[in-house]
C-alpha cells in the first residue's frame, strides 16, 4: 500500500511540472535585440526569470495558445505583480502584447540558441570567426573600438560600421567622416587610445584583407584587433546585468 502510495504521489508530481503543448514551445531564452534591447526573459518548466532595464524579476507562468500569463509576487513599485500577455509565435520570433492593446507594437522577442548568430541579427551579414592558434587577449577597450564587420550577403562580400554600409570600392573612401564622427564623441585624451576592431569572416582572403588595411592606413596612429573564434565566451549576448561591458571581443592585435 505504502508502495502504491509513493508511486501516486510521484506520479502527481510530474504530472504537476509538465507543461502543454503551446508552453513546451516557448521553453528557452527570449531577448528584444536588436529591436530593443532592454528586454531578456527566459521560460523555465517550473519559473521564469525576466530582465527589464536590469531589473532582475522572477516568478511562475503558464500560457495557452494565444495568452501568456506571467506571475512575479515580489512587489516592486511601478510594476505590476500579475500580467496577463497576448502572444503570436512564428518560428524564432516572439511578438506580445497588453491584453488592451490593438496591436503588437512591444519589440519582438528573438530566441537565443546561439549568441553569436544573435548578435549578427543586427548586423545581417554571414560571418563565421577564424579560430587561432595562438592565445587570445580580450579586448577591455571596446568602447574605443570602431567596428568594421566584413562579411557575406547572398555570398556577396560587404563591409559594414555599425552605423552605415561600404562599398568595397568607393565608399571606404569616407571612411575618414565615420572616424572623424567618432572621434567627436569622445574626449580628446581618449584619441590616441581608439583603434579598428576588425570582424571578418574566415573565408575572406588576406589579399583582400590586406586591401582594406591599406585604406585604413589613412589613420596611421589607429591599430587594429583582429577578432577570432572562442568557444568559451558568449560573443553577443545582451549586458542584461549591466555589469559595465556590452559585448567580449577576443583576439589580438595586428
């Protein structure tokens, strides 16, 4: 008896942390960049942790075909204790909405299975790292580090800021404006300090990688961090703790 009894109550409990079908599918992790990007939440079986401007919240949830409803019973002024969500899935994306409003104007949500393919939302272009052979540093100036991400598009080469496109031919020629531009946001001591932080795909050639630096030697004074393959870090995960660093670009300089 004691034996049937144990076997009830186990079977009780399982059947109490399963989820349905439209909860199973949003298990994992959602993230709102590069639509948003103060918006981090993830669907545990029994919990769900949300992050909000790095504001950390946790609680319960469930959620049927088309309504999420989410639980956070630590009270924290100006935000509410119960919401009740509506929601459309579609693939990788995830889109909700307050139950009173007419349309899904909240930034999407995109699940994050790899944090390099996330980052590479906003850029929209193919870039695998090279991996090295050598040790690599991690670059603690990042914010002194102006971008350049040169990779595919429909396996056409392209070399992007983040603010503006290149031309491979022509266009590079302003890039003097994007440093320039650069520059004036930043304080004068802080100069001699900024480099190009260089994010190409592996199968780009040296030739043409070479080719590039040459135009870039425009800034002679500027060096070069050649960012390469590290499994261990989460190249572009969202700074949901705000802990001081956005991104962690590792590599070497050239």
């Amino acid at each position: 008896m004691k034996k049937i009894f144990t076997i009830f109550i186990l079977a009780f409990f399982i059947s109490s942390c399963s989820k349905n079908e439209y909860e199973q599918k949003l298990i994992g992790n959602w993230n709102n960049y590069p639509s948003g990007e103060f918006t981090d939440i993830t669907f545990y079986k029994d919990s769900v942790v949300a992050y909000e401007y790095y504001l950390k919240r946790k609680g319960t949830w469930k959620a049927d075909k088309s309504k999420i409803k989410l639980h956070f019973p630590k009270k924290i002024k100006g935000y509410r204790e119960y919401y009740s969500l509506d929601y459309k899935l579609n693939n990788d994306s995830l889109q909700i909405k307050n139950k009173n409003d007419k349309e899904f104007v909240i930034p999407t949500l995109f699940r994050v299975s790899d944090y390099w393919e996330h980052y590479l939302r906003k850029i929209n272009l193919q870039i695998e790292l090279p991996e090295a052979d050598f040790k690599l540093i991690k670059n603690d100036s990042m914010n002194l580090g102006i971008n350049l991400y040169i990779g595919y598009k429909n396996e056409k080469l392209s070399i992007k800021s983040d603010s503006r496109n290149f031309n491979q031919k022509s266009d590079l020629r302003n890039l003097a404006l994007l440093v320039f531009s650069e520059k004036a946001m930043r304080e004068k001591s802080e100069d001699k300090f900024m480099y190009f932080n260089l994010i190409i795909d592996k199968n780009v050639s040296n030739k043409k990688i070479d080719s590039i630096k040459q135009i870039l030697k425009i800034f002679p004074e500027m060096k070069y961090f050649r960012v390469y393959k590290n499994n261990s870090a989460n190249y572009g995960k969202y700074n949901i703790k705000n802990n001081g660093e956005s991104w962690n670009w590792y590599g070497r300089y050239e």
